[in-house]
C-alpha cells in the first residue's frame, strides 16, 4: 500500500510538471522510480516512458485547445527525432547503469544552466529554420533513446534557446514532441514493458494524468519568464542529485 501512496503522490508531480512546464515528467519520473519505487534502472527508464506518453498526450490536447502548439515547428522536430531515438534506445542496453545516470545528470544540468542564462523571448510571430529545427530534432531524439526520457526538459531549452520560441509556446509545442519520440522509444523496449508492476505504474499513471490538468490551469496563471526559471531551476537541482548518487 505504501509504494501506491508514493507512486500517486510522485505522478502528481510529474503530471505538474509536464502539464505547467511542458516538460521535466520523465527527468523526474526516473529517480522517482529507482530512489522511491525500488525500479531497476532499466525498468525505471522504460515506465517512465509509458508514463510520460500518456500523459503528455493529454497535456498536449489541453495547450491546443489554448492555441499554444506550434504543429509545424513540432512535428518537424518531433519527426526528425524519432530514428536516433530508436537508434539511442538501441545502445542504451550496452551502457552501464552508472554511465546513464551520470549523463542524465550532465545533460540535464546543461540544460538547466542554458535555461537560466537565456534570456525569454519576446510575445510575437517567430521565425523557425526548417534545417535548425530538424538538426536540434535528431540530437533530442538520441538522447531521448539512450536516457530513456521523453526529452522534455530538453526540448523546452531548444525552442526556446535555439529556434527562439516564447516561452508559453514552446510549453506546448514540447509536449507534441515529448509524445512522439517516447513513442518511438518505446517502440525498442516493447519486450520490457511487460515486466513493469502495473500495480503500482497504473496508479502511478492516472495521478499523473490528473495532475498535468492542474499543471495547464497554473500555467495559465504565471507568466512566461517565471515558468522558464522554475523549470531550470527544479531541473538543475535534480541534476544535482543524480550526478553526486552516480558518483558516490
């Protein structure tokens, strides 16, 4: 009873954050796993992304009903992402679990810092780069595969950072590419997914679901720039914490 407990409590902040941020549910949903649920590294990577799809799926009609999904900029990033993903899903089962979690860390902690250093981008029309958009696409997707994460906490920093995305935007716009590459990470662990306790992901689901509609309502109460600083800030302590475990 009490691995529910914790498995709806931690989908309830997950579903938070991936409903406020569009973002930050699977860089949380995997040390929620392994440090409070007792997930192998490997089971925790790949329920995080069945939890993940789901729920950023039903985030994601939420911020369309908001206008706040830019498809063409999404689907070209998404899209574009979705081969190193499989390919990154690949090799992920030839690296150390230590090695995974190490990288996790760095990455995210990167990503975290460009986030905070970057300055958001002004409200209005913006103008993407097919080629940028692609290119940025295909690095997310490979880390997607090899982290096991929907590529959230990336994506937000590479529309934002790299293709010039307002912030409100890319919340949304991240969710369409969030849903479709862990799809198609998914895809190359389909022979793991079975072995996942449902007894405790499904709970761990349905909180999560409900709590990204708690999470879209808050984000339409902040504003642009303070939903980027706390992303990159609950980003980076997290990084923070994953990298010292993996080290000590």
């Amino acid at each position: 009873m009490s691995a529910v407990i914790l498995a709806l409590a931690a989908g309830a902040v997950i579903g938070l954050a991936l409903g406020a941020l569009g973002g930050g549910g699977s860089v949380l949903a995997v040390p929620a796993l392994i440090y409070l649920l007792g997930f192998s590294p490997v089971g925790a990577t790949t329920a995080s992304l069945v939890i993940v799809t789901l729920t950023s799926a039903t985030a994601l009609v939420a911020h369309t009903r908001d206008g706040h999904v830019r498809w063409r900029t999404g689907l070209l990033f998404a899209v574009a992402g979705i081969g190193p993903a499989m390919l990154g899903a690949a090799l992920a089962a030839r690296i150390p679990a230590a090695v995974l979690t190490a990288a996790f860390a760095v990455v995210a902690g990167a990503a975290a810092l460009r986030m905070l250093r970057s300055r958001p981008t002004a409200e209005g029309a913006v103008t993407v780069r097919p080629g940028r958009a692609a290119a940025a696409g295909a690095g997310l997707g490979a880390v997607t595969g090899v982290l096991g994460v929907g590529g959230g906490f990336l994506a937000v920093p590479a529309l934002v950072g790299v293709l010039g995305m307002r912030m409100r935007n890319a919340v949304g716009t991240s969710l369409l590419v969030i849903t479709v590459n862990s799809l198609a990470a998914l895809s190359m662990r389909a022979g793991t997914v079975e072995g996942l306790d449902w007894a405790v992901v499904g709970p761990f689901i349905g909180a999560a679901i409900l709590g990204a509609w708690d999470g879209k309502r808050l984000s339409a109460k902040v504003s642009g720039p303070t939903l980027q600083r706390i992303f990159a800030l609950v980003l980076l302590a997290v990084a923070v914490f994953m990298l010292i475990d993996a080290l000590l």
